[in-house]
C-alpha cells in the first residue's frame, strides 16, 4: 500500500460528497492507494460516500479498504461493544454500505474489558477465514494487549498484520510499549492524527481560527485535549524547522511519523483538497538527520 493514507472520519459530517470525491480523486492521482474509514464514522456515512465512489472513481480493487469496527454512537453517546455478534453484524453493514464482498483490512477499533478477547479475536479469525475480510488488526491496543492478540490469532493461523494508534510529534505515547511491541511482531502500525488533529500545521500558534477543528462542535474536547503548552511548543519547533528547509510544517510533521520505526503509513484526515495535496508533498521529503535528532529531543 501507499506510504500515506486517506483518513475519512470527517467524511459526511464536516465533508459533504462533492468533496470526499474531490478528495478521493486527488489522492488517487497521486499515487495513494490506501482509504481508512471505520462503521461510525458520520454514523456511517462515511462507508456510504465510499461506496457510492467505488466503481466510479476507482476501481475496487485499485484501492485498498481498511475499515473498523466496535466503536458506534447511540442517542449522542459512544458505545463501545467488541462481542462476536455486534462485531460481525457491524462488519456486515459495513459490506452493504461500502458495496464490496470483502474488505483488504479490518481492524477491532479498540480494546474492551467488557468482552472476552478471545471472543473479541474470534470474530476477526470468522471474518478472514470466510472471506469478509483479507487481513485483521487492532486499533488503540496497548502494547501488551496487541502482543496477546497476535499470539491468539497466531495459534488460530490468522495473521495480525496491523495496529492502528495515534502517534505524532505531539503524541509520542506509543513508543513506550505499543510500537516496540508492533517492531518485535512484525505488525505495521498505521499512525492516525499525525499532524495531532492540525497543531503541528501552527494554524493554533496564535490561537483558534473560525472553522479549525477546534472550533467544531463535533470536537468539544479537542482544546483541552491537544493545545497545551507542550504540544504548542513543538509546534513551534516544527515551524522552525520548515522554514529552515523551505517546506511547510505539514510535510515535516509527516515525513518525521512517516519515518519512525514500525509505521507502515501515516493517515490524514484532511478537510479539503488543498490541504491533501500540503500532505502527499511530504512523500518527497527526507528529514537531515541532524533535524530529525533535535525534533526528537524537543518532542520527547
């Protein structure tokens, strides 16, 4: 699959159809390959808005699916449920919106203490093996709850091939258990919010603009949870950054992720088109090493 992934979490609440087809399209033209989605995001308008562009756009199997399930909204809240049976009647509808037989990847969206995991695995196991799906993974697995999957899986002959989790210059968490775990096993991590939700693209430097994701309803907790005064220091540190190499502060925010040991791509969540193509000029940048050393010391 392509270096870089198209998130579509925004897709059929803040981007309407024109363009999530726009998007698509401008992706695809530049080589991308790779369309993360998962069944709630829009309440499931976004798997919808990709099947009405499969066969249309592209062809279906021009394009590799990856999609999640176990996370949904009911009546404004979120309800997590990872049991066998909401698991695969999610991944059904899944099938009938994206209209496709099958998806290339599919992954628990994130762990449950309240179903047992071999229950939970169990249904990623019934999926590949009858065809639903190709390949199985995880999403926001810790790393000792990844390493028990795979070796769950494993014993079933069902690879776990991928561990979806946010990673970024402004959230480097993973590194302490879930990547080393993911290198050690050979599973790709696909890191999501690469750009930490568009702080390290400095568009907060100097506080919230007007429809920034921080402003959005959607988000209530996005301020509180991502513009403190560290992550706006980094922030700074990739804007200085940028400049000294004359790029932008998206390319070296995901060429940095891009390049971390395990990540198999970044994926990126952009609103418009114009920010898409900011995000695949990064696949034609190689971060001096002298300036990937001091980003990770500042970001540490």
């Amino acid at each position: 699959m392509s270096r870089l992934g198209l998130g579509t979490m925004l897709w059929g609440t803040v981007v309407d159809a024109e363009s999530s087809r726009d998007l698509l399209a401008g992706y695809l033209e530049a080589g991308g390959t790779l369309v993360d989605t998962a069944h709630s995001y829009g309440q499931g308008a976004a798997e919808s808005m990709i099947g009405t562009l499969l066969g249309d756009v592209v062809a279906r199997d021009d394009v590799t699916i990856c999609t999640k399930a176990g996370i949904e909204r009911r009546d404004g809240r979120r309800v997590v449920d990872t049991s066998r049976g909401t698991l695969l009647t999610q991944l059904d509808t899944s099938l009938h919106r994206l209209g496709t037989d099958h998806v290339d990847l599919w992954l628990v969206h994130t762990w449950s203490d309240e179903a047992p995991l071999t229950e939970t695995l169990g249904a990623l196991e019934y999926a590949v093996t009858s065809g639903r799906a190709r390949y199985a993974g995880v999403s926001n697995y810790s790393g000792w709850q990844s390493a028990r999957a795979y070796s769950l899986l494993e014993s079933a002959r069902v690879p776990l091939v991928a561990h979806q989790l946010e990673y970024s210059l402004a959230a480097r968490d993973a590194e302490l258990e879930a990547i080393p775990a993911a290198v050690a096993l050979g599973v790709g991590v696909l890191a999501y919010s690469p750009l930490a939700g568009g702080v390290l693209t400095g568009k907060y430097r100097s506080g919230i603009p007007a429809g920034s994701r921080a402003a959005m309803r959607e988000f209530p907790h996005f301020a509180a949870d991502r513009l403190g005064r560290r992550e706006l220091a980094v922030a700074d540190a990739v804007a200085t950054a940028a400049q000294g190499l004359g790029v932008s502060t998206t390319e070296v925010a995901l060429a940095w992720v891009r390049d971390r040991p395990g990540v198999a791509a970044p994926v990126v969540g952009s609103r418009t088109l114009s920010q898409l193509r900011v995000a695949l000029a990064s696949e034609d940048l190689e971060l001096p090493a002298e300036l990937v050393r001091a980003l990770d010391e500042v970001s540490d």
